[in-house]
C-alpha cells in the first residue's frame, strides 16, 4: 500500500512540475513579447521582430493588437485610430501600418526634392 501512495504522489509532483514550467515559459514568452519595441526601426522590422515574439507568445487578437500599437510610431498609430474603419485583425495593422509608413516616408522625401 505504502508503494502504490508514493507512486501516486510521485506521479502528482510530476503533473504539478510541469505545469508550472509550463506557466513559467508562457512568462517568459509574453515578457519577451512586451520588451519588442520600434524605436528607430522601419514598421518592416518592426513588425518582424514583433511576429516572432508573438507567435512564442499566448496572446491572441485584441491582446495581441494592443501590444503591437503600444510600441509602434504614435503618429502612424494616431492616423491608423482615426480612420473611419480602424483595423481589428493584427494582419490588418500590419497591412495598414506598413502602407502608412510608407506613404509618410515618400512624402517627406518629395517635400525635400522640392
């Protein structure tokens, strides 16, 4: 009897371990996720890095918007909330965000041409 106790403890201490380093790496994940940041980087870049962090990360749709605008230029993502139909997928900021970004940067350079 005293065998099949421990056993079955051994089994729930197993159980427990993993799901705690399962929580600890989704942490892990999310932390890496909200250190992603713009800066001076193209929205290209930016949003590259940011796929990659998110897709480690458990964040799902309006979570995952929210993250992304968080960090992003607040100009482009002042004009991108607004439009008459602000995006509500991520794969529409992306979109929209790189559209902007560009139109922005051939618009400066023709001013400068000028």
């Amino acid at each position: 009897m005293e065998i099949l106790k421990f056993e079955i403890i051994k089994e729930f201490l197993e159980v427990i371990k993993k799901e705690f380093e399962r929580g600890e790496e989704e942490l892990k994940k999310v932390t890496e996720l909200k250190k992603v940041k713009q800066e001076q980087q193209t929205m290209d870049e930016y949003i590259q890095m940011f796929k990659r962090a998110a897709r480690a990360s458990s964040y799902k749709r309006r979570l995952l918007v929210k993250e992304f605008k968080r960090e992003m230029n607040r100009g482009i993502r002042r004009r991108l909330m607004e439009v008459e139909y602000p995006s509500k997928s991520i794969n529409q900021w992306y979109k929209r965000v790189v559209r902007l970004e560009r139109n922005c940067r051939k618009s400066r350079r023709e001013k400068e041409e000028k």
